[in-house]
C-alpha cells in the first residue's frame, strides 16, 4: 500500500507533457491517477465529425458594386435616356415620312430607291456608329458624348433646312445627322445599366418607349409643319425640338461606375463566345427588319395610292 502511494505521489509530481497524451483514453488514465497527488483537471476534446473542404472565396466589395436599382436618381437617368432615345430612334422610325416628301418636292427627278441612300445612310450612321461609341463611352462617360452628338444632331437638321441637291441630304442628313444620333443613342443605352441589376430590364423598357413616343411624334411634327410652315421652317422647328429633348438629357444622365482605363477600342475576343455571336447577328437581324420597313412604308403606301396622311397614321400605329 505504501509503495503504491509512493508511485502515484512521483507520478504527480512529474511534468506533464501533450506528447504523452495519445488520445482519450490516456487523458482518462492520466487524470485518474494524478487525483493521487495535485489536483488536475483535463477536459476531453472530440475532433469534429466532419471537416468541410469547400474553398471559399472573399472579395471586398465596393459602393459600385451595389446598384441602386431604383430611387430618384436612378430614374432620373432613365428619364433623360427616354428623351435621347425618343430624338435619336425616333426620327429614325419617322424618316418615310422625310423620303415621301423628298421624292414629291426637292427630289422628284430620283427614284424611291435612290432617294432611299439618304435615310438608309442616316439609320446605318446612327446604329453601326455604336460599335466604336460604345468604348468611347465606357472611357470618357456620357457628358462629352452627349454634347458631341446634340451638336452634330441640330446642326444637320438645320443644315437640311437649306439643302436642294442629292448630295447635300447625303452629307448633311445621311452622315452628320447620322453620326450625332449614333452618339446620343448610344451613350442614353449604356448609362442605364449603371444604375439597375436586378429592375434593369424596366428600367431599359421604359427607356426605349422614348423611340416608339417620338415614332409617333415627329411624323404628325413634319406633316403639319410642311403644310403650315414650309419645309425650311419646319426643319428648323424640328431642330428646335430635337435640341431640348437632347439638352434635358445632358442635364439628367449620368454613369456611375469607374472609367475604363484602356483605350477606346472594339473588343472583338467577346465574338469567342458563340452565345453573344447569335444574340448579335439576331439583333442585327431584327433591326434590319424594323428600322427597314418604318423607312420604306409610307413610300410604299403612298405608290398604292393612298393618301400621306393615310402612311403617317399607319405608321404612328406602327410605332405605337
């Protein structure tokens, strides 16, 4: 019994070390036998059940990585973009009614089909443009663009006012009225995704009823002002139009993302991905066939014999 005594007091009093302990057993073991000498106490440990191997990855997020989706401001940008689309695509789906008038007055010794080169090359110019405004936008923001486009836009209009030859709507309404409306349709398409994630298909909606409001507008515009006004006053009236609708979206949109640092270019690697290549060749698709028929229809309705107020009413309920 002594010696007995005697091996549990030198057993306490020896350092205990965690590389004895080789698991709950020997910690049971040992704390059973150290209550001879000092009190100790352990307290068994179990290994978890199960040690996930999922990897996880953190990234810090930014205030422009949270979309406002919504709120005054938001659709304020929304607003502006409706007045941009409304002079840009607008007038767009209303030149027939520009053609109709051209080929009966200034052009009457063309052909509809060479007449057609200048409204054709006005809605090339206002959607192949968007390839390279696009990256332009995406560097310098929408401000500039906005400014560039509006001054390009009014001056053409006006500029038409005074035109009698072929080559003179060429240039003046086919190209420079062309490339403004490519800058302010591009610029008032990009600048809503800045503010939208999860309501950005509302919020662009909204935006692109500005194209079917002024397909509506500007076509009863022209034929009231041509037989009111004449055709420089009505020209100018138009401008005069065109030129509030683009200011009042100067003042309403803006981006909000960072600039992009890299140089205004066409990234044509986004071609590699055989989704986006249909989505493209679809959109071009669909473009071609409304922009197309909205330019040719009033012609056409007015060589079946009907009246010109006959096409811009068929054509206002087209747009609509």
């Amino acid at each position: 019994m002594a010696l007995e005594q005697k091996s549990a007091a030198s057993i306490a009093e020896q350092p205990w070390r965690s590389t004895d302990l080789q698991g709950p057993s020997d910690l049971s073991a040992a704390h059973s036998t150290a209550s001879y000498g000092r009190p100790r106490s352990f307290e068994i440990v179990e290994p978890p059940a199960q040690i996930s191997t999922n990897t996880f990855h953190v990234r810090d997020t930014t205030p422009h990585d949270i979309f406002p989706d919504g709120g005054t401001r938001s659709w304020v940008v929304v607003l502006g973009s409706f007045f941009l689309l409304m002079s840009s695509y607008g007038m767009m789906n209303s030149t027939g009614v520009l053609q109709s008038y051209f080929a009966s007055h200034q052009l009457s010794d063309y052909t509809s089909s060479v007449i057609g080169w200048i409204p054709g090359l006005f809605v090339f110019c206002g959607l192949g443009l968007g390839a390279q405004v696009g990256p332009m936008f995406d560097r310098y923001g929408p401000t500039g663009i906005l400014i560039a486009g509006t001054a390009c836009y009014v001056a053409g209009l006006l500029l038409m006012a005074e035109c009698q030859l072929y080559w003179q709507f060429i240039l003046t309404f086919g190209v420079l009225t062309g490339m403004g409306a490519a800058l302010l349709s591009t610029a008032a398409i990009s600048a809503v995704p800045h503010w939208f994630d999860r309501r950005v298909g509302l919020a662009m909606g909204t935006a692109m009823a500005g194209a079917g409001v002024g397909g509506v507008v500007f076509p009863w515009v022209l034929r009231a002002g041509f037989k009111d006004l004449g055709y420089k006053w009505t020209m100018r009236l138009l401008a005069l139009i065109v030129g509030t609708l683009c200011a009042m979206g100067i003042a309403f949109v803006r981006s909000r993302l960072p600039r992009s640092q890299s140089k205004p270019s066409i990234n044509v690697r986004a071609f590699q991905d055989a989704r986006f290549t249909w989505l493209t060749m679809g959109t071009f698709i669909m473009e071609l066939e409304v922009f197309g028929c909205l330019g040719l229809y009033p012609t056409y309705v007015v060589m079946q014999g009907f009246g010109t107020t006959t096409s811009i009413i068929l054509l206002s309920i087209l747009n609509v």
